[in-house]
C-alpha cells in the first residue's frame, strides 16, 4: 500500500484520469494523498521572441482550475501546475514530495506508440519510486 500517489495530468488525455485515481484509490493507505500535477512545457526561446507574454494569458491558472475540477473537491487530493519537461520533472516532483508511487497513462500500443508513450516510458526510467502505467480500455 502506499501514503503518497503522483497522478501526471496530460490535458489532452484527461479521460483517463478517473480510471488513475480509482487505482491510486485501491493501493492507497488510509489517510494517503494523491497529488495531481501538470506539467508546462517552457515556450523555447527562439520561439518566445514573438510571443507576447502577459500574465492573463498564462496557462497555469486555468490548467490549476482544470485540474481542480477533476479533484471534484475531494479532501484526499492536491494539485499542482508545474513547468519543465514531462518526462523529467514528473519524476523530479515524485522525489520532492516523497512519493512512493507514480500512476501514469500510457497509449495503447501501435506502430506510433511502440510500447509506452514517450512521457510514460522516461518516467518509468527516472521515476525514484514505483510506476504504475494505466492504459485506456484495459
């Protein structure tokens, strides 16, 4: 059983989100946490050139309230809004709130997703606690 659960939230595959926390919800020791995070990718450089950066258009608030939208209140989750690179800094947050595991999705496979999608399989590498990978349909 375990006391403190990492949901990563891709947006864009938000469906399966509920399918994570039913899981975290079944290995989860009484009192546990679950924490969902977001990670923002950094605009690159050359690109933030011609980007006009003001705080109303800044994402992070909205993905906090998305994110809080699918807690749907519940006293047993936390979320965050982080910047980095997924595949990366999910597994660093993990390591600063002593996570003892990380339920991510994954693609079903295919000739583009060759196993796990990219995402999930560097988290499984770097992860410094268990990685539980939740597939859509299974």
């Amino acid at each position: 059983m375990y006391s403190s659960i990492l949901i990563p939230v891709a947006l864009d595959h938000e469906e399966l989100v509920g399918k994570k926390i039913d899981a975290a919800r079944k290995v989860m020791n009484p009192g546990g946490k679950i924490t969902l995070v977001t990670v923002l990718e950094q605009i690159p450089g050359f690109a933030a050139e011609f980007v006009t950066v003001k705080p109303e258009n800044h994402l992070t608030t909205k993905v906090k309230e998305r994110l809080d939208a699918l807690a749907a209140g519940a006293d047993d989750i936390e979320c965050h809004v982080t910047e980095g690179k997924p595949g990366v800094r999910i597994s660093e947050v993990a390591g600063d709130l002593g996570s003892d595991l990380i339920i991510v999705g994954a693609h079903n496979p295919s000739a583009m997703d060759y196993f796990l999608g990219s995402t999930a399989a560097r988290v499984a590498r770097r992860a410094p606690c268990s990685v539980l990978i939740v597939r859509p349909g299974s």
